[in-house]
C-alpha cells in the first residue's frame, strides 16, 4: 500500500485510474510534441501525481522530473545549411525516447500500485511518506533473499528484517512500546514513531486458521496507539491464496499484509 499525504482520499481504483489516464494520454502527447501545452500539462500532473502518492524524495518522482525531453549529448551536424532542422529533429527523436522511458515508469508506478495498494497515513510530510516506502520495499523485494534456510522461529526472520533496517539506515525500535490492550499486553516486532508505524512478523508453517486470528487481534491492539500497520507474513507453504488471506486485513484503513514465500 502506498503511504500519501495530500492525496489520502484516493482508493487503490482511483490511483490505477489516474496512472492509467497519464499513460493511455502519452500518444496523444508525443503527437502534440515537446515543450506543448500538452506535454507540459501531462508532465506536471504525473509529477504532481507522484509527489503526493509517493512523495517528491521517491525513486519514481526523481526519475520523471529529471527527464530533459531533449538531446544533452554532444550532436555531429552533417549539413550546416540544415542546422536548426537537424537540431531540431535530434531534440524531438530525444523526446520520444524519453518519452517512450516515461511510460515504462509509469506502468511500474501502476504495477507497484495494483501490488500494494494505497497506503493512506497521517504521517505530515512527504518524506515520511517516502520513508514507509522504504520500509515496506523491504519486505517484499529484499526479505526473501537474506533468508537461505527454511526457518523454524519468527526470530530468524525478525533478525533478517532487522538487518536489512540498519543497511538502509532506517531508524527503528524493536519491541516497543508496549501496549495494553483488553487486559492483554501486545509488543509490536518493530515500530517507527516518526512514521506512526509498526511492522509486525509473523511465521506461517502450519494452518493459518490460528495466523488470522491473531493478526485481528493485533489489529485492534496495535490501532490503539499507531495508525499504521505492516504484516509481513513468511509462509513456507501453507497459503494457498495471498489474496484471499489478505482481503479482509486490508479493508481495515493503513493496514497492510505483505505475504512472503519461501
């Protein structure tokens, strides 16, 4: 889920449908050309898009604004008396380039949207934003690849994900705060303040009948005191449907559940 700030209103559907507008346009704007009112239009509602969603310090709005939509490289002018043509057509052959690069951008963006979701947070600034990012990258991209062996404890994964954290230089604490809950006392895996955050591990290797029903309660738990919540769920097998697992987590708000398979 892709964490927001002044954007927060949208559903997943209605990001995928404003990404796919910005894609499904990109004829449209390769025909009116560089520098129109049409490029520059589509250019700065993708940004601003990107900036709100995933916040401006993102990989996904860096990379759009520091398209040129020229040629920057030095140009061999083979008919001086065509000079400006030449240029010309060397900026626009650019510009489709870049062009044709920004869609591959973009169908990412959608790609990370349809597998994550939309992250709404109250956090109050674009680099936190961009932060839980970071943070929820970690675990569906990096996780699996540290951990070689099958494990049999939570802890192995926990000190895996850890790890990981301290590489990335995020700041962390582990096991705290505690949090007491209907006479229960509950202690997130991970928490960032900063961020309003808790990750939260969980091993499955046997029936997830028991798994679900201890996310729910950590759900009412752990909403008490943050407004953000990251399952990771290790399964060595036992998940039959991802999706399925997670519908019914994920309709509670900024709650998500990142499935990782061994």
């Amino acid at each position: 889920m892709i964490a927001t700030e002044q954007m927060a209103q949208l559903s997943q559907e209605q990001a995928l449908r404003k990404i796919t507008e910005l894609i499904d346009s990109i004829p449209d704007v390769k025909a009116a050309g560089r520098q129109t009112a049409k490029h520059n239009r589509w250019l700065n509602n993708g940004l601003s898009l990107l900036k709100n969603v995933f916040g401006e310090s993102s990989m996904f709005f860096t990379q759009l604004d520091n398209f040129t939509w020229s040629e920057t490289g030095s140009m061999i002018i083979h008919d001086a008396r065509n000079y400006d043509y030449e240029v010309s057509q060397r900026h626009a052959n650019a510009f489709v380039r870049q062009l044709e690069a920004a869609k591959g951008l973009l169908l990412s963006v959608r790609d990370q949207i349809e597998q994550d979701g939309v992250y709404q947070s109250n956090t109050s600034n674009s680099d936190a934003a961009s932060e839980i990012i970071r943070v929820l990258n970690i675990g569906n991209s990096k996780l699996r690849k540290v951990i070689r062996t099958t494990p049999s404890m939570e802890k192995e994964i926990q000190d895996s994900f850890e790890n990981l954290l301290i590489g990335a230089e995020i700041k962390y604490s582990r096991e705290f705060p505690r949090i007491e809950y209907s006479s229960k006392q509950y202690v997130p895996d991970f928490s960032f303040p900063d961020y309003d955050l808790i990750v939260e591990i969980k091993l499955c290797k046997d029936s997830p009948k028991l798994l679900i029903a201890q996310i729910n309660d950590d759900i009412l738990a752990y909403k008490t005191e943050f407004h953000n919540i990251i399952f990771i769920v290790y399964d060595i097998g036992q998940i039959r449907d991802a999706d399925i697992f997670k519908e019914s987590f994920e309709k509670n708000e900024a709650v998500f559940v990142q499935i990782v398979k061994h």
